[in-house]
C-alpha cells in the first residue's frame, strides 16, 4: 500500500504515518515544511500548500489511499484563508483524487461542524449541520466535509471521521496552551465545572483512520458518511483539566466565571477584535465559552459498528505515555508545532 498523509508532519499525521510504517506501507506526506527525521525513516515529503491545486494533484499520483489531515485550525482568524485552506484545500485533494484513480480518501473533520451552541449528550450522526456558525474552522470544515461526503464514488470511496479534542505527546495546540495559561494565571474555569465532554487520544485518533480505510470501498456501510471518534467514556473536562495540570505540576483551575457571563465576554472580545482588525486570537469568543462550559459528549457506536473501531490505547495508557512531556511543559514554555 502506498499512502499519502496530508500535514504528515503535524500533532494527528505524524501519529498516523507512524502508524502506517510500523504496518509496512509505503508513506508520502504533503506539507508546508520539510521533515528531515521522516525522510529518515523512509517517508517521501512533498513541500506545498492545499492551496497549490497542482502540487495537491502531483503528490497523489499513484497512491492507494489518500488521508486528508492537513487543515487551518483555530477559533479566529481571516475567514478568507481558511476558506482557502480548508475548503478548497479538500477541493483540490478530492480533484488529485480523481485525476490519479485514487481508489480511497479517508477525511479528517470535526465534531465542531455540527456544533450549533446546544448541549450534545451521547450525540450521534443524526445531527444536522447548523444554518449558522461562530467561528470560520467549523464552517469551512463542514463545507469541506459534505464535498468529501459528496465525492463518494464507483471511482473514489470516502469517508470523513470526527476526532474531539485529540490529545497527547506532541501536541502543539490544544493542552500546551492550556497550561501556558495556567501558569500565567490566566487560566479560568467557564460554568459549574460539572460538564462533560468526549476526549480522543491521539494514537486512538490515528488508528480509526487506518481501520476506516481497511474495508473501504464505494460500497461500503461506512462509505459516504461521517463518524465521530473518540475515546469510549466522556470526561468531565474540568477534572480532566486538573489531572493534566496536576500532571504538570500546576495546581488546579480555582477562578471561575458563570457560562452566560463568558459568552457575553467573548461577543465584546468579538466584536473589539473586529473592529481594531486584530488578528491574534481573543481571550474569550462566543464558541470558546460554550465549548469550555457545556456538555459536548458523542457516541462512538456507528464507528464500531461500521468499520470496527478500536480504540487501542486506553485513557490510563495515553496518559502514562504523555506524562513526560506534561512534567516539561510545566517547567518551561514549549515550542508550538505548525498545524499543517
């Protein structure tokens, strides 16, 4: 098998091209930056941006599997570019696809594309996309999904997986952040502190992809549809902040602000930002107030029983394995890896 992994060099890729080594499959990425330690171990890395509509082309030529990681993320920023990136980005994988008789094109999205600011509670794929959004990711990424849903072929099989909040070594966003604000202080509980959330550790993460790509074909229950992914129970996210802080070596979240207060905050933050044409990232925004302060939990039962997810590694195991690296982001500021 020869697959490509776009942004195999990010915090979920690069999880999942070591997966694919480690099963003997011939691995290519396709990245913005070049990753000398993954040509050491064998991997083929193209240098180019989504948005390069012939580069995305070339690097799919005679690949069995396409795994589309690669996106923008974040919670601000130019609508434009993640336009660019994350929508026409996967217009372009899918177009690479086709003109290569690419045979399977296996989807990263996220749970934020059904996201509508109501409690989700053991939530499955039955929910709607909302008519509208807070924030340009999660648009951008349904857009990109329902194209990737849409392309489902004789031709071309596809399927998109819904990871939450992925979590582990070498993340560069999500906990590094976390716990930059909690040393600084600046770190405040949203809500009661009693929600909870689904989690999906990212070893767990990387392997629902190659099991989502085994059986599939154009034909397949899970071909054409979407699945969230994530570890089996729901946690409730601020005592698993605290085990990650404690983790680290950092004392746990003690300010608080009522859920109602934070989303008011983050539409003033809005709308400052807006106006000031600020491009860093607000303290607080509507969507981040209602992420941080209410139930968002899903089910993983269509993923098992469509293509036989299984998370292999347990909550206990990944956080025995991230360990080290939490005890050193509590001492010192780390460098944060690119998203791509």
């Amino acid at each position: 098998m020869v697959a490509l992994v776009t942004g195999g060099g990010g915090f979920l890729g690069r999880h999942l091209v070591e997966q694919l080594l480690a099963r003997g499959e011939t691995v290519r990425i396709l990245a913005r930056q070049d990753y000398p330690p993954l040509r050491q171990l064998g991997v083929e890395c193209r240098q180019a941006d989504l948005r390069d509509a012939a580069a995305v082309a070339s690097a799919c030529a005679g690949v069995d599997c396409v795994y589309h990681v690669a996106a923008l993320a974040g919670i601000w920023g130019d609508p434009r570019l993640y336009h660019e990136i994350n929508t026409l980005g996967t217009e372009h994988v899918i177009a690479g696809c086709r003109a290569h008789a690419v045979p399977k094109l296996v989807f990263t999205s996220s749970p934020s594309v059904v996201f509508d600011g109501r409690e989700h509670r053991d939530a499955d794929e039955s929910l709607a996309y909302p008519a509208h959004y807070l924030c340009a990711y999660p648009r951008t990424k349904a857009l990109a999904e329902q194209r990737v849903l849409a392309a489902n072929s004789p031709q071309l099989a596809t399927v998109a997986l819904r990871p939450h909040l992925v979590w582990g070594p070498r993340d560069g966003h999500l906990i590094p952040r976390l716990i930059t604000r909690a040393r600084a202080g600046r770190l405040v509980r949203v809500g009661s502190g009693e929600n909870r959330i689904s989690v999906t550790y990212v070893e767990n993460a990387a392997a629902a992809h190659w099991q989502a790509a085994q059986e599939l074909t154009p034909t397949a229950p899970h071909a054409g549809r979407a699945y969230f992914i994530n570890d089996p129970e729901p946690v409730r996210l601020w005592d698993w902040v605290a085990t990650l802080l404690a983790e680290a070596g950092l004392p746990p979240v003690r300010r608080s602000i009522p859920r109602g207060l934070a989303w008011t905050a983050g539409l003033g933050c809005e709308g400052v930002w807006k106006l000031l044409g600020r491009q860093a990232e607000p303290p607080m925004t509507r969507f981040l107030a209602l992420q941080l302060g209410g139930d968002h939990w899903y089910s993983i039962a269509a993923a098992i029983r469509d293509f036989g997810f299984t998370p292999p590694i347990s909550p206990d195991e990944g956080l025995s394995r991230y360990r080290p690296e939490l005890r050193e982001l509590g001492q010192a500021t780390p460098p944060v890896h690119t998203a791509h």
